[in-house]
C-alpha cells in the first residue's frame, strides 16, 4: 500500500463512520429490478453489499419487479401480454402466472443469491402476513386485477428485520376480500419504505438518475424536492420508466421518508457509495 | 340444549382442558395435502381450526406437498412427467416448474385461506433463511433434482411462530452449493416437526390410518411403536402413498417427537378431536 | 365413539376455542355458598373446573359465604342467632364466632378442597392484606357489626392470581379503625369482581336464575340489563335471597363488570357451559 | 439532645448500618406466642418493629402458636382438652375447633394488629397452598391427629415476601391424603425458617433463653452449638416448653439456617436489639 | 449492656428506621471541605458513615474544595496567590496549578480514603464527562478564569451511582469552547445536588450552622426557608465563608432540592445524625 | 469523484464492514504516550478516530503515559530526577509530584480533547475503584514507590464503557495497605487490555514497529509470535524504549489478549488502517 493509498483509504473510512453511526439500527429500503437484475455479477456485489450492511446494523428491504419473465411465460402457456400505458392488462389467468412467476420463481431467485453470500433472506409477497393490501386500479381503461397498494402492515417486516433477516418483497398485493392484485413494484417500495420509517428508499434503475435531458448524462440533477419532482413529472420531463419511480419516492416522502434515492444500478457498490460517504450519486428527492 | 346435549358438551370442555394446558405454548406439524386439499370446504374447516388453536397458544406449522399441480402445468409447457417409484424425475426445467407451482400458486393459495380465516400466515420454501438443506438422493437411477432433508434449520419458524404468525412450507430445499432440490413432502414434515420439538406431528391423508387390510377399515390399527411400524412397512402391509407418511413419522419419532398421528383428513375437525379428546382417531406412531 | 357424537364434540371444541382465546388471562369471580355448597359432589365438580379454567389461563377468584353454619356454632355455644329482614344482628361476640366460622372453617374446607383437585388455592378473609374495608351499614335498625364494603385492596388478589393461585374470600371485612365487619356475600362478591375487572361475575345459586314467576322456571329472563334488572327488584318481582345477589351484580355492572350471571349451581359444570358455549344458561345481567 | 446522647446515638447506628446492610433483602421466621403474645404493648411494639424491618428490606414471617384459646373454646364447647406429654390429644372434633380458633381467631387477630401498625400481613394456615405438609406423629399413644411436619412449600411464603406482604402461619397442616393434623409451631417455625433459608430464626418465649439453672437467670449460655444443645437436651438440663423450642432449632439448623435465637420477648424492640446491634441477648445456636 | 442502654438504643434503632426507609434509593450530596478536611480522624469517621450509608442504599456524592492547598503550592512555584472578594484571581498558570492540586491531589486523596474505609469511590472534575459546565463569572473586576456553573450533565453520576461507586468531584468546570474554569465547591455542590434530584444536600463546615450572632453559638438558626434565608443574607448577617455555602443551598432549593442542611463537620458522625434520626442539627434552609 | 476514485473508495469500505462487524461490541485498549501525544494535530486525529469507532460500537480504553512533563514539574519544584535503567526513582514526593502531573494535567487534558472531538471521556487512576493494583517493584536497586501491576479490577471500566464512556486511565496503582505506585504505563496497558478481554492492545509510538535492525526501516517484522517476540528480547534486538512496550505485549497474549499491535502513531488515522482494513501496518504480536 503506498502513503498516498494509505491516506486516501484512511480518509474514506473516518468520512464513513458517522454515517455508519447515523443508520446504525435503521433500515433501508432498496427497489430493483429490470436491467439491473439480468446482470449476475452486478446483482451478486450489490447483494454483498446489503448483507455486509446488515452485519454492522443497517438493515435492507429488497422489493423486486419482474415484468419480462412474466410475458416470457405467458407467451410459453400461450398467451399474448397485453400492455396499455405501461401497464398490464390482467385477467385471472394472468395473475396466477404472474404470481407464480414473481413469487416462485423471481423472488426465490433473490432470496438464494443473498443467501449465496453469507445473508439470511425470507422472501415474502403482499399476500404473506396480509402485508400489502390493495385495491383495484381505477382509470378509463379496466386493467383487471392490477391494484393500487391501500395500505402495509409491517408488523412481519418489522419481526423478520429484528431478528436479523432480509426480507424480499414481490409485487403482489391481496385485496379486502381475499382477491390478489398485480401492483407496481416502486409504488410498492415506496409505500413499503414509509411503512417502516426507513431511512432511505433507494431505486437501482439503469440510468444514472434524473436527467433534464435524457440523452446527456451531464443534465443530471443531483437534489429535487418533491415540489420540484412533481413539477418535472407535470412538466414531461420524467418520462417512461422513471415516472414511477419518482411517484413512488414522491409517495415515500409524502409518508415521512426523508430522502429518496433514484441511483445507477450499474454502478458497482453504487449503495455503499450512496449511504456512506459524502459524496451522493444520482439524484435525491428530499421534502 | 336439551339437558342431556348440555351435559355432553360439559363433559367434553372438561375433556379438552387438560390438553388444552398441556400442548399450551407447544406446536403441532400439520402435513396436508392430495385430495384434502381439493375440497374447499373442507380445508376451510381444518384451516380455521389451526387459527382457533393458535388462538390458544398452540402453533401450527403447516407443511404441504403438491403433486398433480406440478404434472399439469409440466404439460401445459409441453413436457411429460415421469415418475419412477414414486418420485418425480427432475432435469433443471422440471424444478423450476415444480418450484413455481409449489412457492408461487400452491403455497400462496394456502397462505390466503388462513389469512381468510383470521390468521396470520407466512408462506416459506426451504430456501427461504435456508430452511431446508438437502442432498441428492442416490439411488439405482439417478432421478436429477430429487433430494433428501439432511439439517433443518428451524431459526425461522421459531421466529414466525413467536410472533404469532403460521408458517407454511412448500417441499423445496436447498443443496449445500446453493442448488434446488424437491423432496418429499413427507418427509419433510417429519424433520420440521423435530427441528421444533413439536408437541405431535399430524399427517391428513384420505384413509383412516393404517389399516392391516387396505380394503376393510375395520382392521385399523389404532396405536402402533415405531418398532412394529417398521416391520409393517418390511413386510409390504403399508403400501403406496402411506409409506412416505409413515417413514416420515418414524423419522420424526427416531428424533424425539413424542407422538405422530396418521389420520383421516376427510373427517370435519379432525384435527381438534385429535387433539382435545381422549378418544384418539386414525393411527398413532409413538417411540 | 359414534360419528355424529364425533361431529358434535369437535362442534363443541370447534365453540370453546374463541371463548377460550377471549378470557385467556382473564379472569372470573365466582360467589357460591347456600345449599351447592352442601353437595360435596357438586362441590367436587366445581372446583374441578375451576382448576382445569386456571391451566388454560383464565384465574378464578372465590367468594363464599355461610350462615347456617354460624348460626349452628352460636347455638353450640349457647346464643340464640338473630336475623331482621335478611341479615344477622352481630355483636361482638357473633362477630368473633362468625369470623372463626367462616376464616377457619369453611374457608379452609373449601380451600382443601380446591388443593384436591390439583390446584393451589389460598384462604383470605377481608382483613388479609386489608382486602376489604367496611364501614358500618345504617338503617332503622342497629344491627351492631354489620358493615358495608367501602373499598377493596386488590392488590393481594393480584398477586395470588399473578402466581397462579385460587383465592377463596371469606365474607369479613376490616373497619377504618380496625373493627371487624361482617359483610354479605353477594355484595362482598360483586366489590371483589369489580375491583380485578374481573370478565365475568357469576352468582351460584339453588335456582336457574330470574324467573318472573318464582313458581315456574319457564319464566327464566334469559338477560336483562341493570336498569331492567332495577325495576325488576322495584316492583318486588326479585325476592328474598336472590334480592342482594341481583344487588351484588348491579354493584358490579355498574363499577364495570360487563357481564354478571345468575346461574344454577346444581347444573353440573355450570359455569364451563357459561364461559365456553354459545347457549348461556341462567340469567345474564349487564350494563 | 446532650453531646453524650448524640454521640451514644451515632455510635447505634453506625453500628447497626452494616447489620441492615447484610439482613437486606433477606428474611427472618419468628415464632411467637404464649405469654408474650398476652401483652397487647409489647406485642404491638414486637409488630410494629417487625412492619418497620419490612420497610428497610428486612421480611419477618411469624409462626404463632395457641394453646390456652383452643382448650377455652373446646371447654366452652363442652370437651375436656386432654394432654399427653405436653401433646394435645386431638380427635376430630378437637382438630375442627383448633383449627377454628387457631386460623379463625387469633391468626386473624394478629394479622390485624400488623394492619394496624401500617404493616400488609397475611394469613396462612398449612393448607393454604399446601404450604405445611405433615404425617401422623408415630409413638407410644394414640394422639390422634397430631402430626409432624414433613415437608414445607415454601412458594407461597417467597410469593408474598416478593410482593411486599408478612405472613403470619398458623401451626395447622395437611396430610398426604388431604387430612388435616395440629402441629408444634416451634417445629413449624423452624421448618419454615429452613423452608425459605431465613438468615435467621428467632424464636421469642418468657424466659431470658437457655438457663443452666432454670431458677437462676445469671446462667443465661449466651452461645451453643448444635451438638451442645443437643447435649443439654439429652441431659435434661433444657425441660418442658423449652424443650420443643430448642428442638425447632435444631431442625432449623441441621437444615441449613445459620443463626438461631431463643430470646426474652418480654425485652421492648428485643428483635431490633439482636438484629442490629453487636450485642446479642438471649441465646443463640448454630452449627 | 445496661438495660437502660438497650432500651435507648432501642429506640434509637426504631426511629431511624423509617428515614432509612424514607431515603433508601436515595441520593445526598455532600459539601466537604476546609478545616474539617484537615482532621484525619473525623475525616475517617465521615467517609466511613457514607460507605455505611451506600449499603443502604443511600448513595452520597461527594463535591470538595481545597483552597489552602493550591495557595500553598503557587508559592513553591513561586506565584503569590491574589484574592479578590473570597474568590481567587486565576490566570492560565494559576488555573492549571489548581487543577492540578484539585484532581491529581485532593480529589485523589478523598477517593483512596473512601476506599480504605471500605467503599468504592471514583473521582471525578467537572471536565469529566463534561460535567459541568461553566461561563466566566463577569464581575466589576476581571477574575481570569474564575467561572459559575451554567448546567451540569449528571449522566455520568447517576452511571456510577447505580453502579454502586461514590463519586467524588472537584470544582473544576469547562467551558463551552472547552476552557478550563476555576469555580466555586459550594455552589457547584447546590448545582450536583439538584441535577441528580438528591434527597438531602448537606453542606459540612466548622461552625455550627447560621448563627444570629457569630460569637454566640447559642443564637443557631435551626431551621430557615429560603425567603428568610435569602433576607438574612441581604441583612449581612450571614458573613464570609458561610455566605457561597447559604447561595449554594438557595440554589439546590430553587431547583428543588427540598432540604438542605448547613451541619457542623467537627460532630463525630453528624451526618447519620442528620439524617436519621429526628433530631436535627445545624441549620435546615427549605422551600 | 472519479470512476476510480469511487472505485477505490467503494472498495475501502466493502472491506471494512466485516471488520466492523466483527469489532461491534468489543473493545481496543490503545496506549499512547511520548512523542505522539506532543503532536497536537495528530493527537486531536488520532482521538477523534477513537470518538469515531465508539459510535459504531468500537469502544476504546486509553492508557498514557507522561515522563517529560513529570521531570519538568519536579525541575520547577527543586528536585532533581533520577532515573535507574529506564525507572524513574520514586521517593514519597516524587510520587505526589507524578500524580499531580498524570492525574491532574495529562489526563485531564486528554479527556478533554476527546470531549472536544465530540465523545464522552472519563478519566481514571488506578486509584480510582481500585483499579489498579500493584505492589513494590523489587529489583537489585531500590527504586522506591516503583510498583508492579499484580491484579486489575475492571469493573469501573466496564461500568463507563457500557455507558459509551471512554476511560482514560493514568499509570497510578494503589497498593494493598493503601500506598500509592508509579507503575509502567505499557506495562499497565498489557493488564488493562487483559483485564477487559480487549480484541485487540494497540500500542502507538514514534518507529514503525519492531525493526530487525534499528536504523532501516525496511527491516521492520510485520508479524511474530510471542515465542518469537521473546527471542528477540533476549538477543537484545528489541531495544530500549521498545522493551517496555513489547512486555506489555507479551502480558497482554499470555493474559488472553489475542493480538497486539506495536503501530507507528505518526501516521494519521493508523488506528483506523490497522483495524478496518487488510492492509496491517507496524509488527503484530500473537500467541
């Protein structure tokens, strides 16, 4: 190790003790998915990382998509996925596949890579312990059985997270009469991040954050506050995939989460980065 | 209530009682699963009893298994099942199509019944907190995926358990390097119901309980060691189906559950008279 | 054991269950005396049930009383028992033969009893830990020691309870200044129950319960609230014994007791078929 | 207050503060009774010392005894009371009425003049709880119900401690079999002494303590051991009502209490004397 | 011992009994210096009754002074002492010579003496724990380093104090940059004693109490609210050294210390004097 | 931040979580002294990294030294220090003056820098709580007050650590009839990490480590044995002030202490390098 080397980890380690400090016995909240998610390596860093999170008394909750398995298997069974503004028209048929390919397959898939690397994971989906309770999407188009998330019941969050397990949400909810519902994995997260105070929701997608021009990086904007984020949303300049996203860090915030993260996936220890030193990356959505 | 109804049904709480307090604060494993499992009714009955007793401080932990399902949606992508002895050859295709009907729709639909019924269910798979270690099954032909409970570890169901919830596992387990494996869901019951020191371990069939001759039920035999249980399965009067249910309670007995019961699923409240009476039903396999 | 006996037993569990689940760590008071406690059968059973209520975590608290038996050790010890409208005129030296009756006889006989059926009951009488305190009951007649509850120490019921014993009250009560009071039953019986919050409050007696018509028991009231019960007792309907054991439920309604209950003591275990069915039997009083 | 005052005062309890530290949270078994217990200014000053221990976490539990009463109540009953080597003949009549006086009467008595001096005392006789469990005393004559304590359960006396209350015991016990028999209250009380590993058993009686010349209380032995004891007893040096008291002790002993005094109860604050000052009065036995 | 004595010390043991009570979990803060500090024995004799009060469970705190000391060793360094008013001019250098002297002296000295007597003391500065807290004293004339207690943190006290140690602090404070401050032992005694809520603050000197006229002992002030406690001083009749110890006092009663007392340090055990028995001595400044 | 520099940075921190997990809860003993501490910025580094770990459940003990300053004192005082084979004599004054000067200067200038940096420091002799014991050191010369650690009482220590104090612990001992000791403060670091099962002693001077050859650095012995450590002692290749400290060492392992480190304390935060990263720094000495 050179002297330069030396200082510089040095330096790094005392900038993170205070935050390590600070989020010591709290939690955050991580939505990820899509892209990210095909990228085994990336996956199996960014899953170390929450465990080693967790050994020193930072706590994750990992909520997960899946959208592209799912039309995967419909169409393998037959059936053609039909998608109007970004969301899936669901019949019962659809549901069953989609639940039996979030939860028996996707979610099962995560909950064995964390366990891979040393971590303890449960997998859940809203129907376990009733904990996301929806109710059916209303809007000029029926969508079936895609849901709006009503309310969370923590409690089973609250009693896996205390005794040291990392709990993996899919996104499924169950509705007042025992019917199942298809919600959105970030309007999950971020419902689920609020229900249990987190200290941060955290979105992996695969952009580098919120860009005032999609097509140049360097338009990054690196603060919002909610009014600021709604206003790029009213404004069109949040479009497609990442219009949920911040609605879901915007319902985070409204419900008491204090900052919000929409950061690069792609990025290696992109959350060890964001939680630890004082260098933030992508783009944070406070108040 | 006439007087004498009133005079049965005081007799039958002064019954209860003493069983009441003895299995308080135990638990009892449930295995549950082929046609019992089919009629709704039924399995409402069973599954609100469960809620009841974890009402009074006896908990379930529900294990099921899932067969037929497994078959039919193996044929609706265009694959045929094969079995060999009984047990499910199983390539890699095979298991994640096992594992997605077993964790995503079978387990999930029991999840949802509970919860109907007031409680508070969490679905697991033996993945989920590693709750199933197992290793492949050797054998004359090698039948793939196809593994054997080797450890339980029963952190997680004691976590849930304490909290109040039931937990539910479907038969899937995990290798030491991290692969899936289907076992035996009989099997498995038995090495949950010791991981926990269950107070009894309960396997719902369509039979009555071993019968010496399968066609008569009046030759049922009611109370057997685990000694005389083996050598009905060596000498070939335990057939079929029941052989893994009673290798699983010999598994179980062999280490320290005190009492395993073989009994009747079809009988409404099986279960309660099973446990809250003195009149015993279906077939009991003690040390 | 036939199947439709089978039905209606597991019926009867399936009932108990959420009674069973409701006055877990509750507990009752029970006031008995009169003719049922002459019946050591009966008595047998009673006890029984309360000791097999204290292992499912529902506690018993007993309240007795006992005149004839004071009135037989007066005349043994050559004085001529005095009673005006109900209640015994007591002079200091009745007070001490009273006391000696009921602390060291029939209170110790009860709680004998109690030890042989299993359970762990303990004598108290009023003066024990200052339990109850009397003050001296006016009217047109002086009738010397006859006091009226003013306030219950429960403390000491606490912490029997707490331990897991039965305590058994014998109906004497400590003054201001240290006086002796004897104290009725019933309204000894209601203070006690309102000082634990006690479930219920149930009042064995030698009859079914109220009835409009003292001659004939199909004019049971099945229940009736504390105003109705009121004008039961103004318009003279409610007679001689059953008078202070209405008023002792009216006390106890009224201090927040939510359910009192007149039953028949003779009914064998009456009070398991009032707490654990839904057919209540006798006369229900509340608020 | 003179110099000479203040300082003698200082000198007490700078000499008593480390006693109070070592008996804190300890108890001490008192038997008391006899004569003593005729003198209601002594006694209440003995009670009031005793409610003021409890105050700096010093708990008393009394034994008491009750000869006189019980044979003036059989006489006022009509039965002549028979003694047979100091042992009352006990049929079950004269069981019925000691038991009557002795839990009825002057227990009670004694538990309200506790009350009174702001102390929370609580009666018991041996069956309560089970606390005192005793076999018919073997020997030449038939004394009837006359028994020796066999064993002590001592819960109920360590629940009430606990909770701040003084037990006062009545030397009455129950058989195996649910019989009920008279014990010798010295032998109780150092039964119990043992029961609850009293740092101290103090036994107060009318004589000074064991005197080599009963006439002649010059001859005070201020100090033996067991085995002395033992020898004064067989040397007929200790006679008639000492001779129980000294046994009691050396049960007490031979079970493990350490310190055991036989002391003047017609001293003022005798108890506080021999707790907390270096003087010791009376006699004391050890191992 | 003569029966006389025992009867007084009888009593003595009896009255002292309920304050023992009364400040049992208690704290008292003790006020300790000057002259009385200088006599070996009684020094010996006051520490020893404040080990004996610990096993009480009467905790003290202990805050000294010891300006003789630091005056003594400024000149062997050759700097003359300057006092204005009572209080000390300090310079840096004088600053650190009294602190020095303070805690790595007298502070020390007490501690060893504590724990030769059998106690467990730890000492303590202001600087400790940031303990307390001081601003510079503005006056007419600049005092350098002289400070007034502004807050006392008294986190670290109640630790040792549960913890079972005695702890003894010097008057040195610091300041909100960190400065180190010289400040006054009495009114940082009156501050200790109200941030820890102390039952009692006892402020020893060597004179006994207030005295009306100085040189007339028999004119002792025995007890005194604070209004005339505060009149006296505006009177002038409270002079010299008594007037910090009568402002510290004022001090811990306005912030609600109910009693204080100015005792004399020369009477042998005074202390246990004062507290417990119902003789008073010195002077009692209450609300 | 550059890619790479995130890079690095991510890296440094992946690294340090497991050792910050493996430290949570446990305690480093850190002796520090000489030259270093006259660094004034290195000193508030070095303090301020310690403030650091304790909020992530690192907690620190400190033991210091202070030769220089107590010569200086002496020197002002008229007194000429003596010093035998690296001992400083120790007459009764001399041992007054070096208390004074650790205990009253040194100490608490070091708890109030680390009070500055935001922590919470306690300081500590051994006198306080009789934490550090010692008798006369013997020796071929007679060195006076020159002690011998012989026993640590570590209570007080963890008493403050459990409060999230940090002790800083001057080398003054007590020894058992009361007498004060001059004691080697790495000697007393050794017992001190010992005495706390500290996971590591970290003892910090001005060379590198333990170097082969005094005067190239490059000869410097990562890592030895205490066999191996010991050899070199008595070749003599370990030198001077090294010996002390190597002994403490050598203490320490044979005590339980699993590693020591001998660490360059002038390279800025090489106390968080030696514990959170792979990369060790100076020579580590194990069993």
């Amino acid at each position: 190790m050179t002297e330069k080397s030396v200082r510089e980890r040095a330096q790094t380690l005392a900038e993170a003790l205070p935050y390590l400090h600070k989020y010591h016995g709290g939690s955050v909240t991580v939505k990820y998915g899509g892209s990210v998610m095909l990228d085994a390596e990336l996956q199996a860093v960014m899953l170390r990382d929450l465990v080693l999170l967790s050994y020193v008394g930072i706590s994750a909750i990992l909520v997960h998509g899946g959208g592209p398995e799912i039309s995967e298997m419909m169409r393998r069974l037959g059936r053609e996925p039909q998608v109007v503004e970004g969301l899936r028209v669901t019949d019962a048929e659809t549901m069953r596949i989609a639940q039996m390919v979030l939860v028996g397959r996707i979610n099962q898939d995560i909950v064995s890579a964390i366990n891979q690397q040393g971590g303890r994971a449960v997998g859940l989906s809203g129907k376990d312990a009733g904990l996301l309770v929806a109710s059916k999407k209303e809007g000029p188009v029926d969508l079936g059985l895609v849901g709006e998330v009503e309310e969370v019941r923590p409690e089973i969050l609250r009693t896996l997270v205390a005794a040291g397990y990392i709990p993996v949400v899919a996104p499924i909810a169950v509705g007042r009469k025992g019917e199942t519902f298809n919600v959105n994995a970030d309007h999950a997260a971020g419902r689920v991040a609020a229900s249990v105070k987190a200290a941060k929701l955290i979105v992996l997608s695969d952009v580098p954050g919120i860009l005032r021009d999609r097509r140049d990086e360097s338009t990054l904007v690196s603060a919002l506050t909610a009014a600021q984020a709604q206003a790029l949303l009213d404004e069109g300049v949040i479009e497609q995939g990442m219009i949920p996203k911040v609605q879901g860090c915007l319902d985070a915030v409204r419900l008491g989460v204090e900052r919000c993260h929409l950061i690069d996936g792609r990025v290696p220890h992109a959350i060890l980065i964001e939680l630890l030193t004082d260098a933030g990356i992508g783009t944070m959505i406070t108040a």
